[in-house]
C-alpha cells in the first residue's frame, strides 16, 4: 500500500514547485511550532482511519470503491501547497486551465470537441446540474428515469420542483422501451434520464431504441453515466451494452465520475452539455468574483462556486500518463475488472448453491444463495455477507427485483418481491488474478452458512 518512492517523488516535485515562488520575499519558516503535538494528532488520525474496510486490496470486492492512481494522490497533494480554487481564474489559474484539458479529453472520449462543460464536486452534484439546465429548457416539465436509475434523481427532481416519474426495468435491469413509449404518449415531458450502468447492476439503458423515440417525440435525453461511462473504451462488451454507449454522443448532457471509475480521489465528477449554449443560463453579474480576466470562468458555467483546483491537478496528471484510449493501460484496466466479474459470474452460475440472473453488463455482479424461499436466500444472504467478511472478503448486500431472476428460481417459492442478495463490483485491475482466491474464500464462507440448512445435502452430493 505504502511506497517510499511516491513520498520522494512528491519531496522533488514540491522543491520544484517551490521554485516558481523564489522571487517573493522569504518567509519566516524556522521550526513548525508545536511539531511534536501535530505527529500525536497525525498518529490519533491513522489510528482512527484504521477503522475501514480495505478499499485498496482486490479482496474489497463490494461497493464502487477504487483507489486512485498513485500519480492523482501526488498530485492532489502537490496542489494542496497552494490550495488553488477553480471558481475563478483569480483564484485557480493553472489549475483552471488543466481542468479545461482534461475535461476536454473526456469529453472527446465521446467524440465531443465543441461543448460545455466540467468538474463537480460529485456526480450527484454533476446531476444536479444537468436537470437543473434541463429544468431551465422545459419548464416544469417531467423527468423520467428507471426504477433502477440512481435514487438522486427523484431526490434532485424534488430539489428542483420538477416532476419525476420511473419507467419500469426490463428482466436485464434496463429501461422498458414499451414502457418508456407508453408514457411518451401521454406528452407533459421534458427529459429522459438514461442510466449508462446502473449503480446496482451495472446495467446500460437501450439508448439506440431512446434515441429513436426521441425523433419521433422530442425530449431531453441525460446520460447518467457516473459509474458505466469509461466502458466506452473497454473493448470487451457484449453486443447490448456496446451499441448503447456507441451512441452516447447523442444524447444532450453527459454526467461522468472520475471518482468511480477514473482513479481520482473523492471530490471529482464531471458534466458535459453538447450545446455550449447553455452557457447562458448561468448568466449572472457577481461584483467580486471575476476581476483580472475577459475570458469565461469556469465559474461563470457552474452551479457550485469555491471547488478544488487539486481535483483538476490530479485529473490532469492521470490523463498524462494514462491517455483515455481504446487499446491503451486505462482501458486494459476496466477490461480486467469485466473478465474478473465474468469469471466468478461463471462460476456461481455453475454452482448450484447458487442462483444467479443476468451476466454483468459492465464489471458488477449479483447473485443469491438457493433456498426454499426468497425469504430465506435474503436472510442467507446477510450471514454470507458477514462469513465472508469474517474471512477478509467483503462484498455488498443489495436488494434487487425478482423478475431479474425469472426462471432461475426454479422452485423457489416467491414470498417477497424482492431478494435481498449478494453484489460484487471488481472494479480493480487486480480482481482478475483475485478470483480463484475470492471463490475459495466465498465457498468456505457458503459452506459455513448453509450449515444446518436443507442445502447441505446438495453441497455434500
Ligand atoms: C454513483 C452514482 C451517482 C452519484 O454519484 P456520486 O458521485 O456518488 O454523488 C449517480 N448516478 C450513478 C449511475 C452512479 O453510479
């Protein structure tokens, strides 16, 4: 986890920095007053984040939690020297201009190269922002997502007093084209929300199909592609999934997350409109933030005012080394996590201890332990969760409908409409050599809960 080298290559880079600031006047620096105390407080700090699961190792394999790139967390920290704001050039001035860069080369990973856009704080912040402008557009109008979208779109809907309404999933977790054109038919719309990977199933909406409607009925389309986004350099999809996000350049705005699945550190989502025209909606006549510039501010397009210029630093410098290309180390890495997730998908599928419903679209995965009862495989679901974790191997619980599964429940009897069941996001490079570990360690964990139950006999034959 830990390298000496990164701590000497930030030492070099910091002096180097430093040098930019030589003519200024020395500051007075002698002794840190009361260094002895900041170690006590630094050491109370690493004693205290001692108390998380292990993001870092490839046997964290539940939540969308993905260490940044070693080059981010430096540089990250390089700008922390300065803290340097991207509200406004007056504020931000390197750091602005290396947000524009890398913002333009996501944004060109779409095929985009005339838009607006930039970074946020978050990708619900990023959302925010995209109904906001769609808001702005069609007034009062509704907004339409899946049940499967992000929940922060009926809560930012709410926010922004526009109305929202779900559209139904298909047994794939994608929207319902029928019902989406259902309810286009009742008019009264302004936006439809698709979900480019899903944040439980990793799930990618039919976009070629929404696109189609869209001719025929006119509306908004926002991709919500925080986690599935960088898929579109990944060459290992299936046919569904690749023809969906090939069409991505379509649609009108784009949320991304560099903080999922771009090895940056928290505090880094992006917005993207195709139509930089919706730069005017942001019009407004501050008397004291933009000073010593003619130019746009990035504060002049963006909701949130005061945002790290370190977020834009580091994004800068991961892009430099890891270019987002189709063939290249970043999309070699999202290809790894993907085999890793079809390896143990195929694995469990074959495994009648096991029931599992549709194969990961992108690197997600989810699957239930057999029962009598749906009732049942929930609650065997959380003693998995806590017997994996007790070996080190920690996954996540989500709560899923069943006609995900459909067929694959075979006998169960379907006492809930829902399952509580087991997910994994191998969303590391490293899970791919993992998986014969993280099998074994979930076997052992099976074995231990089926224990006593009428499964044993299946496991034992
Ligand atoms: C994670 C996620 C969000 C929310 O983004 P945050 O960065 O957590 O605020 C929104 N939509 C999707 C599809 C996501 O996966």
């Amino acid at each position: 986890m830990l390298d000496q080298k990164e701590f000497a290559a930030l030492l070099q880079a910091a002096k180097r920095l430093e040098c930019g600031f030589a003519g200024l006047p020395k500051l007075d620096s002698g002794e840190v007053p009361g260094m002895e105390r900041l170690e006590e407080v630094l050491n109370a700090t690493a004693e205290r984040l001692k108390d998380n699961y292990p993001y870092f190792h490839p046997l964290y394999a539940g939540q969308m939690l993905k260490p940044p790139h070693p080059v981010a967390r430096l540089a990250y920290a390089l700008a922390m020297w300065l803290n340097p704001n991207n509200h406004a050039l007056d504020g931000g001035r390197a750091t602005s201009a290396m947000e524009k860069e890398a913002v333009g080369e996501i944004a060109g990973m779409f095929g985009w190269t005339s838009f607006l856009g930039h970074l946020c704080g978050s990708g619900t912040m990023a959302n925010l922002e995209a109904l906001w402008v769609s808001g702005q557009l069609h007034p009062g109008k509704k907004i339409l997502a899946s049940e499967q979208a992000h929940y922060t779109h009926s809560r930012i809907s709410a926010v922004l007093q526009l109305p929202f309404e779900p559209i139904a999933t298909d047994k794939f977790g994608r929207m319902d084209t029928d019902a989406l054109a259902k309810r286009l038919e009742r008019g009264d719309l302004g936006t439809v929300v698709v979900t480019m990977g899903t944040t439980a199933t990793g799930s990618v909406d039919p976009l070629r199909e929404i696109l189609e409607l869209r001719a025929k009925h006119g509306f908004r389309i926002h991709a919500d592609a925080a986690y599935g986004g960088y898929f579109v350099l990944a060459e290992n999809l299936e046919r569904d999934a690749r023809l969906a996000l090939e069409q991505i350049g379509k649609v009108d705005s784009i949320v991304i997350d560099p903080h999922k699945h771009g090895l940056q550190p928290y505090g880094c989502g992006c917005v993207l409109f195709r139509d930089p025209g919706v730069g005017r909606l942001y019009k407004h006549d501050s008397p004291y933030t933009y000073f010593s510039s003619k130019e746009l501010h990035l504060g002049e397009i963006s909701l949130e005012c005061s945002r790290p210029g370190a977020s834009a630093a580091a994004l800068w410098a991961t892009q430099k080394l890891l270019p987002l290309r189709k063939g290249g180390e970043f999309a070699r890495g999202l290809e790894q996590g993907r085999k890793a997730a079809l390896a143990l998908f195929e694995k469990l599928r074959a495994d009648s201890r096991f029931v599992t419903a549709f194969p990961p679209e992108l690197d997600i995965l989810f699957f239930a332990p057999r029962a009598d009862r749906v009732s049942e495989s929930s609650a065997l679901s959380r003693k998995l969760f806590e017997a994996a974790a007790k070996r080190n191997l920690h996954l996540a619980v989500a709560e899923l409908p069943i006609h995900f599964w459909e067929e694959n429940l075979s006998g169960m009897k379907r006492d809930r409409d829902k399952i509580t069941c087991l997910r994994s996001v191998l969303m590391k490079p490293e899970h791919l050599e993992y998986v014969e570990r993280i099998w074994e360690l979930l076997s052992m964990a099976a074995l231990e809960v089926f224990r006593g139950t009428d499964v044993k006999t299946k496991i034992e034959n």
